[in-house]
C-alpha cells in the first residue's frame, strides 16, 4: 500500500490538549517535521513557555525544558552555551514573548545568540482566559480591554518581527501565518530557514506566526482563519524582515 | 605576636596597597594575616581605609577596631581614629600635610613628612611608602625587603625597575622614626 | 599548594573553577562584582564560558539551561539581585538544578546599602522564592573555608540535584586573605542521565524533561514527597558547625559568617577577665544544625546564650527552636550593616552577667 501521509516521529504519540481550530497542533507539527527532515533529532532540546503551550514538552520527542514565564530565551541560551554543536528552539506566545519576556528576547537576538525562536501571535492571552496582550489590535474585545483596545489607554500592538530585525545579532526574522494553504507552506519554509540558520551559525532566528484563537476571539474556526486575514494581515505584514 | 593596624587616609594616596603589601609580606614570611578594606559607616568622611592583622596565631576577628598601629595620611584620618588606638599603640602621622599633633599622652606618636620626603626622591608616588618603611622601622613585624619582594609580585617584572625607588623610600621611612 | 593572598570574590571564583564550574551567568551588582570579572577572565582559559546576562532573572534562567544540559555552573549577586533570582531559584529547586548560586549579601531592605549585611537569612533559609523547597545553605567565615566550601557545594548539588546557595556577608568578598586552593586535576564529575545531552528514540539514555510544571495535584504530591525525602536526608546527613571553647562555658555566642569570628574576639577579650564563652556557629545554615546548637547552649555550665546576626534578628529564630526553651537566648545586633564590635559582645555579656 503506498504510504500518502505519515505522522512525523519528532511528535510523540499523544493527544494534544488544544482548542478546536487552534494553531498551536498546526506549528507543532511543522517544527517536528523540520527537525526531521534536518535529521537534526538527537541533537535538538526545546523550551516550552507558560501560555497555552505549556504542555509541550509532553509533545515534542526532544529533551525539552519548561521555562518560567518570558524566560525562554535565557534559558535556551544556557543550553546552547554548554552544547554548541547542538540545536534548541524556544516556543513562546505573545504574552511570554512580546511582554514579560521582552528583555530576554531582545538580548538572545542582541547577542546573536544561535537559537531559533517560534512566535505564536495570536493577539491574546489564552490559557489565563483571553486577556490583552501586547498584540492585541487597536478595538479588539478581551477581558480585560472589555470595550476593546484603546490606544490612548494602552498603546498600539507591538510588532516585534519588525523590532528584532533591526538587532544586528539577528540573522533570520520573519513573519508568517496559518491563514491559507499558500501561506501554511510559507510558514514551514521559514521555520525550516530558521532552523538552518542556527545549523549555519549566522545568529539568531525567529518566526512570528500569525495564529488563530477561536476559542478567546470568540469566532468559529473558520471565522478565525477570515480574521488573521482581514485584521491582522493588515496590521502585522507578512515577509522575511531579516537574513543574512 | 599580633599587630591590628589601621591605614588611612585619601583615596589616592596609595593607602590601600600600603595595607596590601603589609599583608601580602606577612603571608611570605609565614603568619597569619588578613586585609579588610573601609566597611561600615567609617566609609563616611573623606577617608579610605584597610586594616590588616598580622598574627602567629590563628586570626579571629578580622575588624580591627582598637588598632595597635594607627597609619594616618590625612587630617581627618588623625581625628576620627586617634581615639581608637588601644593604649601603649602607636600613630604614625603624615607631618607634610596634617596640622595637627596627636592628643593622647598614652600613646607613641611619630610625625614623618611623607611628601616632602618624596618630593626629595623626586617622586610624589612614594609617599606611601615612605610610611610605610616609618611602620615597619618601628613595628619590625615584617622585613623591607619581603615587603619589596611582595611589591615586585604586583608589579610584575615588566615595572622591576620600580623597585630600587621603593627600596630607598622605604629605608628613609625608617631612618624617619630611628 | 602555595598559599596565596586573594580577595574572597576571586577565591570564591578559582575554587568554583577548581570544583569543575565552567558556566556562569550574571549581571553586575556590588559588591561582588570581583566574581564575574574574575570568571570573565578565567573560564574561557579553561574552556568554559562566562555571559553577562541582560537582567539577573535572565542569568538565573541561563543557569537553569545549563544546569539542565548537564553542566556544574553557578551565578553570583548580592542582595537586591538575588531577589530578582527567587523565580529561577525555586525553578531550579522543583526541575531539581544542581547548581551553585553565591550571595555577597548587602543591606537591605529594598536598594539598602552597598556594606555586609546578614539580611537575607531568611530568604536563603525558609525559601526565599515561592512554593515547598529548600535550598542547602552554607555560610563561610573564612576565605578559606569558603574556597573549601565551593567544591562542596558543587558535590552536594550534583548528590542531590539541588541549588546550593552560598550565603556570605559582603566582607568575606571584598576582604583579603591568604588561601590554599585545592588543585582537583583529576576531578571525574558524575554521570547525569537525567540531564539533556541528546535524545536518540530507542537509545539508552531517556527523553529529558526538564519542568516545574505539575498540573495534576497528584503529580505535584509525588514531586514534593520525592524532594522532601531528599531533604530528610539532606537534614541527617549534612549538617555542618563549628563549636569553640564551648566545654564548660558560662555563656554560649551563636553567630554565623564573618560576625563569628568577632564573636571569637570577644571571647578572647572576656577570657582575659576570666569568663569563659563559647560559640558555637552554624557552617550549614539549611540543614540547621540545630543538634549542635542545642548541645552547646544546654548544659549545666551554661546561664544563658546570645544570638549575634547584622540583622534585626533572623537566625535567633532557628536558635530559640533548637534550645526550645531549656534556656534563654538574647539577641544582639543591628541592620543597616553595622557589625557589632568585639568590644561590644564583650559588654553585652558582662551585662548579662550582672543581671
């Protein structure tokens, strides 16, 4: 019989705890795909963040850490620092990433540090229950902008692709999303350039993900996957923003 | 044998490595020894200081707060320590720029123009050192020449040829409080 | 080995170096910095690595990321900064981290001062981060014994996967003594399966997963009676103190760290008048002693003990514990840095004595 798909053996044989219509199972595949396809298994730890992925040191047969809110990158940093010749990726949310964990993500780039980074921006807080986040867009409802975003209140969403690019430590910046066929094979093709650019030593790598929380938006699936389109896109472009 | 001295004075008058030599020596030839630079609230005040024991036994506090020998580079170094020196001690007093004369009736006071010795050898950078060969002509604990030996370890033999200036400075001191 | 003239900061670092430590991670803060300096210069000799990290959470995170990829390494702060390490410390406690972090406390609370202090006794004793944990807690009064203290500490940390922290007052950093360090050239560092070197499928080493994280109370329940049988054990086994002159004494000093060694000064002095004293000073502050403590201050010679910290008064605590009232213990001592002078102790017991 001619095998037409085969589940990657870099994602261990669980059950993901994650919503209907989220993208987190989607990224975790691609990851594990890419670690494969790079033959890169052995060799490779991740880092878990604490936001909805938490749990996903139970889902990625790697050595993998669970890091404390933000810290992922520092934490990866020691690791890579002890095995150089080794790869580790860190997996963050926007709350982890783009606000308690800001400083560690700017100085793992700053210092060119050879990891790679996967950015979930999915414009809330989700497993706290659908708080702003830093991502959150100008208008958009959460719990706890409940009239939505005032940008008077609390600033304009942060765009942290576009902020990292311009550290010179960074050697692979991009930002993708899960919103479309052409674009699911875009955003493997960046996490494999990512990965390859921590096997090539040139610095540091990330992928800003443009992701659905149908669950917190308060959107069915599909209306999600319409809403990365229609008001994220707009906001946060997507493309290559770095590499050398 | 212990010896708790006290060595103070400005910042930048080298009183630190006075106390680092003192200590650095005493280790060479043998005894116990210990270097605490200013701590407490005796940091406040226009002066910087070391204290350095030096002892053939086992040293328990470190602190030196009623010195045997009380090196003072500077006027409010005279005025605030002169009182804590334990009675029968010594101070050694830098004459070129404090004004002032020691109180105490039960202590020796030596008076040793440190600068003008050292404008005399044609180096003021040796001021110190010249006080610190007035300490050692009297206290005798450790030997001028171990004193050298242990400035050539921080020197390096690169700044060797530093060593014969500090020699003289610090036979001077000495010849200071004969 | 010749002995050789160094400021407790560098010595501290050299034993780490001597004790198989190649990584450190940390961010400035006074006063110890002569750590990171010192370990800037000499890990890369070693081939080790030295990163000044961007905030002290972050270099307690690094630590946490090298200590899980199986690697002796340490961090070092002071005060202020080792509050900032609390969330990487009590990670580091329940991913079971060996790792070595020294604090050079200064005074406090908040920003405080830049001089030695003994402030953070509870915050290094009672878990200074959040959540069931201890930590194992030495505190050196000599640069020597603190040299001697950083490859134990690096073994106990490895024995029982834990942080170990170093708890030193500011003078042990900044003051000079003479040291032996002990070369180790044939130091063979234990095997660390657990750690993540690599995971092969089917190899024999398992999948490592380094996590504080035990959303089941189940799973959280197993985590904590595994580390608390740990510590039970850490408590039978590695109690350290110091007793001195303590045999028939009238009275019993308690202190720790540097201010033990006033203490000893003032027995001198109170010997000379012809009382007798003891001290009797806690080497590990977590396990407390508190056997020793309690034997030394309970026996027929003695009247009374007295506590000494620079601090308001936080080891007295663990002091009235163990004498559990079989005889009453004073405290003595100030915050805000200021170290009791042998002079004083001795005053104070002659007022005690007098009633």
């Amino acid at each position: 019989m001619t095998v037409v798909f085969k589940k990657t053996p870099v994602l261990r044989d669980v059950p993901l705890h994650y919503c209907p219509g989220c993208g987190h199972g989607i990224v975790h595949r691609m990851v594990a795909e890419v670690i494969e396809e790079l033959g890169i298994q052995d060799k490779c730890a991740g880092v878990a963040p604490v936001g909805c992925a938490v749990f996903a040191y139970n889902y990625f047969e790697v050595d993998m850490y669970e890091a404390a809110h933000g810290r992922a990158p520092a934490v990866a940093t020691g690791f890579k620092r002890v095995h150089p010749d080794h790869y580790i990726f860190t997996y963050q949310g926007d709350g982890d990433l783009a606000s308690i964990g800001t400083a560690e993500i700017v100085h793992a780039a700053h210092r060119g540090e050879k990891i790679t980074t996967i950015f979930i921006n999915n414009a809330i807080y989700g497993m706290t229950g659908g708080q702003m986040a830093p991502t959150t867009l100008v208008g958009q409802k959460t719990t706890t902008s409940p009239l939505g975003r005032d940008k008077d209140h609390c600033g304009e969403p942060i765009r942290m692709a576009e902020m990292l690019a311009t550290i010179n430590g960074s050697a692979f910046i991009a930002r993708c999303a899960l919103n479309s066929t052409p674009n699911l094979i875009k955003t493997k093709a960046a996490i494999k350039k990512a990965f390859e650019t921590q096997i090539a030593r040139k610095g540091f790598s990330m992928v800003e993900i443009l992701s659905p929380c149908p669950t917190n938006w308060g959107k069915s699936p599909a209306e999600a996957m319409d809403w990365i389109a229609d008001a994220m896109i707009p906001y946060y472009p997507l493309g290559t923003f770095k590499e050398v | 044998m212990v010896e708790r001295n006290l060595f103070a004075g400005f910042g930048g008058q080298g009183v630190l490595l006075m106390g680092q030599l003192l200590a650095q020596a005493g280790m060479m030839e043998g005894k116990n020894t210990t270097w605490v630079p200013s701590y407490g609230p005796e940091m406040r005040g226009g002066t910087a200081n070391c204290s350095v024991t030096l002892s053939d036994q086992e040293i328990d506090s470190p602190l030196v707060t009623v010195p045997t020998a009380l090196v003072a580079m500077n006027r409010p170094s005279l005025e605030k320590f002169e009182k804590t020196v334990a009675p029968g001690g010594s101070i050694f007093v830098n004459s070129s720029i404090v004004d002032i004369k020691v109180q105490r009736t039960d202590v020796n006071a030596y008076y040793v123009p440190c600068n003008e010795i050292a404008a005399e050898l044609g180096n003021d950078k040796v001021s110190n050192m010249i006080m610190l060969g007035a300490y050692l002509g009297k206290s005798k604990c450790v030997e001028i020449e171990t004193i050298l030996e242990a400035l050539l370890e921080k020197l390096g033999q690169k700044k060797a040829k530093l060593i014969p200036l500090n020699r003289e400075a610090l036979l001077k001191g000495a010849e200071c409080v004969k | 080995m010749a002995k050789k003239l160094m400021k407790g900061c560098e010595a501290i670092a050299e034993a780490a170096i001597q004790a198989g430590c190649r990584y450190f991670f940390g961010y400035p803060i006074t006063p110890q910095n002569d750590i990171p300096e010192y370990m800037s210069l000499r890990l890369p000799q070693v081939g080790g690595c030295f990163l000044q990290a961007e905030s002290e959470l972050a270099a307690i995170n690094m630590v946490y990321g090298a200590g899980g990829a199986g690697a002796r390494v340490m961090t070092s702060s002071s005060s202020p900064g080792i509050s900032l390490k609390q969330e990487g410390i009590s990670t580091c406690a329940a991913a079971e981290i060996p790792c070595v972090v020294v604090n050079m406390m200064r005074g406090g609370p908040g920003l405080g001062n830049i001089q030695a202090s003994q402030g953070d006794y509870f915050q290094a004793v009672k878990g200074g981060g959040h959540g069931d944990y201890h930590l194992i807690v030495y505190a050196p009064s000599s640069i020597q014994e603190a040299c001697d203290m950083m490859q134990k500490a690096f073994d106990v940390a490895d024995q029982y996967r834990t942080p170990v922290m170093i708890l030193a007052d500011g003078l042990i950093g900044q003051m000079m003594e003479p040291v032996e360090l002990k070369t180790n050239p044939d130091l063979v560092l234990p095997e660390k399966p657990w750690a993540a070197t690599g995971y092969t499928p089917g190899g024999k080493k398992p999948r490592s997963v380094l996590n504080s994280l035990y959303i089941e109370t189940e799973d959280l329940d197993q985590l904590l009676e595994r580390l608390f049988a740990r510590y039970a054990v850490i408590e039978a086994n590695e109690q350290m103190w110091e007793t001195y002159n303590t045999e028939g004494a009238e009275y019993i000093l308690c202190a720790y760290g540097t201010v033990a060694r006033v203490c000893k000064a003032a027995i001198r002095i109170l010997g000379e008048q012809g009382i007798k004293v003891g001290l009797v000073r806690p080497i590990s502050l977590w396990p407390f002693p508190s056997k020793a403590v309690h034997d030394a201050i309970v026996q027929d010679s003695v009247k009374e003990a007295l506590t000494v910290e620079v601090s308001s008064g936080q080891m007295v605590e663990d002091v009235r514990l163990a004498v559990n009232g079989e005889r009453p213990v004073q405290f003595m001592g100030k915050a805000g840095s200021y170290i009791p002078t042998a002079e004083e102790i001795a005053e104070r017991i002659l007022q005690m004595r007098r009633g």
